[in-house]
C-alpha cells in the first residue's frame, strides 16, 4: 500500500513529464530511493542519466537522493543542469530554492523562492515555497551555551622534545599523561547581521611519570567575541573578532601571560568551496627571561604576528579536504628568539564503512628561520633554521548527535642545522571521549 501511494505521490509530482516519467517511476533507481538506498538510487540514476543527459525527471531525482544523503552543494548541480533545460518547471524551481536553503545560501534560496511565487502564485509548489520562505527569512537562533569537553589518555615518545644527538641525561623522555580540553562559547547578543559574546577553553595535562610533571601545563583562555555578516563583490562573508586574555601555568608556575587579537573572515566563492582568512597577534610576556647574563639571547617576552588562508573543498560521499597556509612573524626582545616561519597543511576527511566512523588523514610542514641568531652559547657557526614535519591518521566515531570516540596516531621529525640540541622525532598515540553540547 505504501509503495502504491509513494508511486502515486510522484506521479502527480511530475505529470509535467507525461508518458516518460511513469516509465520511469517503475525504475529500480525509484525502488532503491523508496527503500531509502540512496547511494545505490545515485548510481542507478546515474547510468540511465549516461544514456539520456537531458532527462529533467532523472536530474530532479538524483538531487533529491543527494539532498537525503546530506549532499544539497550536490543537489544544487543537477538541479541547476535540470533548470537550464526546463526554466518554467515549479518543482525544480521549489526544490532548488530547498537546497540553496539547506546548503547555508540563504540569499540565493529567498531569490528562488520569491521568483516563484511571483511568478505561479496560485500553484502546489508556490504554496509550499510560501512555508519554506517563511523558514528561510526567519533569524537563525543559535544556540545560547554551546562547546565540548575533551578527555584523552597519551602516550608521548618524547615529552621533553629531547634531541637525537645530544639527549638530556637523567630524564626519562618518553611519559604517559591524562588530558582534558574543555572549549565553551556563550551567545549574549544575536541579531540578523551580527552576534556577541563570550569564549573561553581550558587545557589540562597530568603526567603519569615523576620525572615528566614538570612538563604538566594548565592553559587557560578567555574573552568577547562578535560576528558580522557583509556582502562583498556579490558574496556574503561572515566576519569574527575575538579578543583574549591567555595564561599557561607550567607545573605549577606561571609560564605565560598573553593578549590575543584574532579576525578571521569566511565565504563560499563555489558551494562546494569554502575559503577562510585570518590574522591574529599575540603580545607574550613570559615569567621565565633566563639568566640574567643570557636575557638579551633569551628573553622570550614577544609580538607575533600571524596570517593566513584556508580553503575547504566539499567532495562527493561526504568527503572533504582542508588545507592552507600561515606566515609567522616572532618579534622578540631576545634576539635569538627572533623568527620568520612559513606553514602549510592539508588534511583529507572520508566516511569510513560507515557514516559513523570518520578517517582524517592530515600532512603538516613548516620551515622556521631564527634570524638574528647568535651561535656562540651552542659552539657552533650553524644558523638556526628547523624544517618540521608532521603526519596524523586519526579515526573518530560518533556515538550519537552529542558524543564520540577517537583514537590518534601523530609522527613529528623536526630537522635542524643545530642537531645536536633541536632535532628531535616525536610520536603520539592519543584515545579520547568526545562530548559535544
């Protein structure tokens, strides 16, 4: 009976389609959508649309398939193709103002929509397109508390980044630790172009080895934040500005205090492309200055400086990849803290068996130049200059909307032309709980 009324339901959806679409209806690709098979309804659709490119009722059918597997950058494609073809068709006009909808286009969606109700106010569709501009125009609310805990158990090869050559004698460097990452972010204002509020995080590492407390670090962050939406060159960027105070205690003693300046901005050029830019400046001031003989070489006390740009590509299957690059600036009073660094990373994401359990795959490289840099104190005529590389496989499975599980492998190599006293390898395996609210 179900089966009969689905067949039916679509049938009157697309009459406009006549003797073609009954056929079609009758099509496994129908089955396989019907018994919510949609990865299989995409592929079946897929080799009759091969034979019949122009076929609007197999482009209206394949969006619908991506939209429900959470695919509407996808839907929006074929929908699109579908609209060339046929530019009075209501129901792809309906359903393509739904995906830009759903993608996060709310401009472009309100743009379908009221275009069709203008022009077929009294029709199915444009009483449906009435429902959804009223979801569509209405402000977003988010929610007002929102944030994660973190609780990890590590194993870390090389607490203390000892060096291959030289070592660090009487300190075990490899150690086992308990952490807990705790990020909160409470909404105080929110209106249609523009939000407000406040963030913080904490971070909290206890080392199961004596040797390695003096390594165990509680950072602390926190501070006001706002949003803003404006249209730039026809696109719609969301602007972030964020202030916050930091402080690092290291085995009980300050480490650092800092102000940080961060603005980053965001937009889609593509759908299925997402570009972020950031600057940020950090002012340190750090409790340890070193012997007094040595402050001028060591005093870490530091304006950083920091840009940089990120792109994340939407791909089929509900896969991603993020990738980018920063340049930094270290300014310090010591001139042997004194540093340019240049980094780049790219990161793979893909559903793995199952749409619950993710593979993140990331590639990390930075290369840093200590410029002035005074040799003497290491014995050696060498600059200082580090070539850090780092890879990540890391596997996440979400337990439910609210919770997860991970579980980590990290290699570092850091290559340095002082190798007696700053190359190292590191490795770190990582088991979390995750929980989201």
């Amino acid at each position: 009976m179900k089966k009969k009324i689905f067949l039916f339901l679509w049938a009157l959806l697309f009459t406009a389609y006549g003797a073609e679409a009954k056929v079609e209806l009758n099509s496994p690709g129908v089955e396989a959508f019907q018994a919510k098979q949609y990865s299989e309804a995409i592929r079946l659709f897929e080799q009759q649309l091969t034979d019949d490119p122009n076929n609007v009722f197999l482009l209206n059918y394949i969006a619908q398939a991506q939209i429900k597997s959470g695919n509407p950058v996808r839907a929006i494609v074929y929908l699109e193709k579908a609209r060339l073809i046929e530019a009075n068709n209501l129901s792809i006009r309906y359903h393509l103002g739904n995906a830009y909808y759903l993608s996060g286009d709310r401009k472009k969606a309100q743009s379908e929509l009221v275009a069709l109700i203008e022009s077929s106010p009294d029709t199915f569709y444009a009483a449906r397109a009435k429902s959804l501009l009223a979801r569509v125009e209405r402000t977003p609310r988010k929610k007002k508390l929102r944030g994660y805990l973190r609780q990890s158990y590590q194993y870390d090869s090389n607490t203390i980044l000892e060096p291959q050559k030289a070592g660090i004698p009487g300190v075990d460097k490899d150690s086992s630790r308990f952490v807990t990452r705790l990020w909160m972010q409470y909404l105080a204002l929110q209106e249609e172009i523009w939000s407000a509020g406040l963030t913080g995080s904490a971070y909290q590492s206890f080392h199961t080895e004596e040797d390695s407390e003096r390594v165990n670090l509680s950072s602390f962050r926190f501070g006001p934040y706002a949003e803003l939406k404006t249209g730039f060159f026809e696109h719609d960027f969301t602007h972030h500005f964020e202030y916050n105070y930091l402080y690092d205690i290291l085995n009980g003693d300050t480490f650092v205090r800092a102000h940080r300046l961060h603005y980053r901005a965001w937009h889609y050029p593509l759908q299925s492309l997402k570009m972020i830019y950031l600057a940020q400046v950090d002012i340190n001031d750090y409790a340890f200055r070193g012997a007094r003989a040595g402050e001028e070489l060591f005093n870490r006390d530091s304006v950083t400086t920091t840009i940089g740009i990120r792109a994340k590509i939407l791909l089929p299957k509900k896969q991603w990849l993020y990738m980018g690059y920063d340049y930094e600036n270290n300014d310090a009073e010591g001139t042997n803290w004194n540093y340019d660094k240049n980094r780049f990373f790219t990161e793979f994401a893909t559903p793995f068996f199952t749409e619950q359990l993710y593979l993140f795959l990331l590639s990390e490289y930075y290369l840093r130049l200590f410029s002035p840099f005074d040799e003497t104190f290491y014995g050696s005529g060498s600059e200082r200059k580090e070539h850090y590389y780092s890879f990540r496989v890391k596997m996440r499975y979400a337990i439910n909307d609210n919770s997860a599980l991970e579980t980590s492998y990290r290699y570092t190599k850091t290559e340095s032309r002082l190798e007696r006293f700053f190359e190292y390898e590191r490795q770190i395996f990582d088991v979390s709980y995750v929980l989201y609210f």
